[in-house]
C-alpha cells in the first residue's frame, strides 16, 4: 500500500521546473580577466591585501586546476605557482559587474532573489516550466551575459522544483553547466553527493550527522521524514526531507528573514605597513569612519561600540601562550572588549567611544604586532524607534555629521574625515561582500 501511494505521489506530481539557479563562476577572478585580457588563460588570485599571510579569496579556473583555491595561503599559491598573477580585490568593480549581470539575466527571465553578490534566482512561471522551454531560457541567460557583460564571465545554471535542489543542480557541473533535476529523478538523482554538497551542511553539521551513523547521502534519503526530523532535531529536517525529493514546503529554501538587523562592522587585516599601534589605530579610525556613515545611510542608531584586534605572535610567544593559528597561517593571540552609551549615530560620538575602549587594549611583547582589527556597531535601534533625550539641545555632532555624509557621497567616502585616520585614508577599501549585493552610496560602494 504505501509503495502504491509512493508511485501515485510521483505520478500527480508533474515533470517541470520551478526555478532557475544562477551560479557565476569564479566570479571575481572572472571579472579581472574581463578587464585585463592579458591575464585571461592564466593562473589568477583575488586576495584582499598583497601579503604573503593573507589568503586567496577567490581563484581563476586556471589557478585552481594547480590545487589554488579559494583559502589558500597566498604564500603557498606562490609556492605552487610562482607566475601566479595576484590581484588585490576591488569591491566597487564586483559590485558594479553583478548588477550588470543582473540586468543581463532580466532580459530573459525576471529575478526572483538574489542570495549573494554572484548568485541569482529566477522562479519560472507558467509554460516557462516545461523542461524544453527552461532549457531554452537557460540557455539564453549564459548567451546574454556574454554578449552584455563579457566573454570570460561564465556560469552554471541549476533547474529543479525548489530552490534548494535548484542550488545543487548549479554545483553539480563546473564551470558553464547546465543541470536539471526533474521531480521523476529524485532522489536517485543526487544519491552520489556528498552530505557536504547540501546547502547549510558545513564541516560542523557533517560531524554531527556522522556521530548519528549517517556518512552517505544514501543514507540520509534512506530515512523518512519523522527520521529526518529526529535526525535534525527540528523542523529543518522535515523540509529537507520534502525539499530533496522535489517537494515545496511554502519556502523553497530560502532563508528565514531577519525583522531587524543586528549589527554591522567593518573588518581588516593589516598590511605589513600597518602592523603596528599606530597603523592599527589609523585603520581602526578609517573602519569607524565608514561603519558609521554605513549606519546613518541604512537609518539606525546604535548603542554598542565593539572592537577586536588580533596580535601576531613569535614561535616562543606562541609556544608559552599555547596560541592558536590564524586562518592565514599566523599564531595569534586575541584581544577583544565592548563600549555601551546612549544611543547615537554620529561619528564623533563613536570615536571618543572607540577612543575609550582603545585605551583599554593590553600591553606587552606579545602585543606590539597587530595584524587584523575589526569595529562593530551592535544593538542597532531604526531610526523610526529613537527617542530624543528630553534634556538634548542642539544636535551639533549630528549636523556635522550630516555634513560629512553630504560632502562624502558626492566626492568619495573618504574625502572628508577626522585626522586620525589620515595614515589609513588609502587602505581598508570596501571589501567584497559575499552574502548580499552591495549598496551603492554615493559615488562609491559599500
């Protein structure tokens, strides 16, 4: 009996698409080959300083058949390959090919969502589902990038029912695939996956599903959805167990929306010419700079300043402090602390909080070598929900920096600014965002 429902559930449930998966390949590297076609058909990394103990952020199909990639040591990606072209990334020039991309993309298919700076999502409606025709706008989708953005920005496309398996089907074939997943293939059709090809299962997850016995893919479709359920311990597994077999469980794996923004910061790790306290406080100053023009653009206010600061150690430093290794390679020792205050948005205000805590940091051999500073602004408050003080007067700080922010988007973000960051007005550019779509602000990004 229920192997009869089994085939009846598959039979109601018709062979078309839902949505489209756009995954664009080794996007950043991608979009410098663009612009330097003398770099195209060569190893190629993006790295966010150019510092032999940072490491690549993203890396050109070229530089990844060599074993490069994205996390790599850049001291090794020189090792493995010494012609290795290295560019430090720029944010503004991501951002701006994304939305042309974008544009791209509209003029076959609308987009739906788009869950990061190189992935965009199109839900197909109507006869669009049928496989042939999503083929064809598939197809169309790759032709018009080329032929509107460049020739070297290449991309996978993923066609499922859902979101999620529309995502799995993008990884299943790189670089300028084009995968399908049909409800009458699943889930014998992504049996051979690794549990780490799932969307939200990560190294952590993996340990957890394997101390449950499960290590294969075959094993997790292998369970029923009050399995599944048991097996994550929420009702994720419920609609993972839908999602993999081509079901809709109303959210097709997008992610659940968070009503209020918690924080935003800005983050740096220091070029050798920063890395000491002077540097470290001009490049703390010019990331307070920009988070707290970031906080005005976005209307919040804040009442939490925190700033961490990571110190490189010597071997014997390290050795006595039993000291863990940074991503880059560094042996580390950390230092972080927070500042509350009434709530504020200008950028005065923040300094001297900033000023506060940095007077704060410790002392020491072991803490005369900064290599990485971060500034976040937490407890954000909007703008609609701020209470003035009713013993406030004349808002002077804010005027200020309502004059600053004016100044600052029509010629730069940094053209008008506090001395303090004067040594650092050059670095810590806008990074590359991986998780959303940068905001333009102004002349630049952020």
């Amino acid at each position: 009996m229920e192997a009869w429902r089994k085939r009846l559930a598959e039979a109601a449930q018709p062979d078309r698409f839902g949505f489209l998966h756009v995954d664009l390949n080794s996007f950043f590297a991608s979009v410098e080959q663009q612009l330097h076609p003398e770099y195209r058909d060569r190893p190629l990394a993006v790295v966010p300083t150019l510092a032999d103990t940072t490491s690549c952020i993203a890396a050109s199909y070229e530089a990844k058949a060599l074993g490069i990639k994205t996390g790599t040591q850049v001291g090794e990606a020189k090792r493995i390959c010494p012609e290795i072209v290295l560019i430090a990334g720029n944010h503004s020039q991501y951002a701006e090919f994304s939305h042309r991309i974008a544009q791209a993309v509209e003029r076959c298919c609308p987009v739906a969502h788009t869950p990061s700076i190189d992935e965009m999502v199109c839900q197909l409606m109507g006869r669009e589902q049928e496989p042939p025709r999503a083929r064809q706008i598939a197809l169309a989708i790759k032709q018009a990038i080329r032929d509107d953005v460049g020739e070297t920005l290449r991309c996978s496309i993923g066609m499922a029912p859902n979101r999620y398996l529309a995502k799995i089907a993008s990884d299943m074939q790189k670089p300028d695939g084009l995968i399908g997943l049909l409800p009458s293939q699943l889930p014998r059709a992504i049996t051979h996956l690794a549990l780490r090809d799932l969307p939200g299962v990560g190294a952590r997850t993996e340990v957890r599903l394997n101390a449950k016995g499960i290590t294969t893919m075959q094993q997790l479709l292998a369970l029923d959805r009050r399995g599944m359920h048991a097996l994550w311990d929420s009702v994720w597994g419920d609609r993972l167990y839908h999602w993999l077999r081509g079901g809709d469980t109303g959210d097709d794996g997008a992610p659940a929306p968070v009503e209020v923004q918690k924080s935003l910061g800005h983050s740096h790790v220091l070029g050798p010419e920063f890395r000491s306290e002077e540097g470290a406080w001009a490049v703390a100053h010019k990331l307070l700079h920009k988070a707290a023009m970031r906080l005005r653009m976005e209307r919040f206010y804040t009442t939490s300043l925190a700033v961490a600061i990571r110190y490189q150690l010597t071997r014997e430093q390290a050795e006595q402090m039993k000291a863990k290794k940074h991503f880059s390679g560094i042996k580390q020792a950390g230092w972080g602390m927070e500042a509350r205050f009434p709530d504020c948005q200008d950028t005065l205000s923040l300094l001297e909080a900033l000023q506060r805590v940095w007077k704060q940091r410790p002392q020491g051999p072991q803490f005369a070598r900064p290599f990485f500073v971060g500034i976040t602004l937490r407890n954000l408050i909007p703008e609609s929900e701020h209470q003035e003080s009713l013993f406030a007067g004349q808002d002077r700080r804010g005027e200020l920096s309502a004059t600053m922010d004016k100044l600052n988007l029509k010629y730069g973000h940094s053209t008008l600014h506090f001395a303090g960051m004067l040594a650092a007005r050059e670095t810590a550019p806008t990074r590359i965002a991986f998780t959303q779509i940068p905001v333009q602000y102004g002349v630049d990004y952020m």
